[in-house]
C-alpha cells in the first residue's frame, strides 16, 4: 500500500514478512528518505538514526539502540514507565475531547 502524503509518496509495510524482505535485501534503496524541512531547521537530521544516510557513524548508533535501547531486558526495564505514559497520553487527549 502506498500513501501520498503532500508530494511525496509513502510505502506502508504492513506484515512482518514483507518488513523483513525490504529491511535485510533492500535497505539500501529505502534508507535514503527524503528530509523535511522541519527537521532540517532544528538540526535534528543530524544525529537521528531515522534520517541519517548509511555510514559508520549510521551503524554505529543502529547497533548501540538495537543493545542499548530496543534489547528484550532493556524494553522489559522499561515497560511500567511506557505504560504509565501511553496511561497520561490517552488521559491527556480525553480531557481535550471534552
């Protein structure tokens, strides 16, 4: 599926089996994304995994989230703190719905 959002196109991945596909065989052609502005004026493309080009500073930080970050212990550390968050958030946008 793909979405047109403003001019640019957007491809969703929807399954874990096309997400694997495209990640491992096809990373490089879908790593270099487009960078809005917006990021741009803040510097925040800078050191952001997400928007970096692949290089070794880029593999560098992908591996310190991927053991530092996104570990299974380290999400398990953290889950009652996610929770409690997503809790004030849905709290948050009921009290602006009112």
């Amino acid at each position: 599926m793909s979405l047109k959002l403003g001019s640019t196109t957007t491809i969703v991945i929807s399954s874990p089996h096309v997400a694997k596909e495209v990640l491992q065989k096809h990373d490089q052609i879908f790593s270099n994304r487009t960078i809005p502005d917006t990021l741009r004026a803040l510097d925040h493309h800078i050191l952001s995994v997400v928007w970096m080009p692949p290089s070794a500073l880029w593999r560098t930080l992908r591996r310190a989230c991927a053991t530092k970050v996104f570990s299974s212990q380290q999400l398990d550390s953290t889950q009652v703190c996610r929770q409690r968050k997503v809790q004030e958030l849905m709290d948050y946008v009921k009290e602006r719905c009112r």
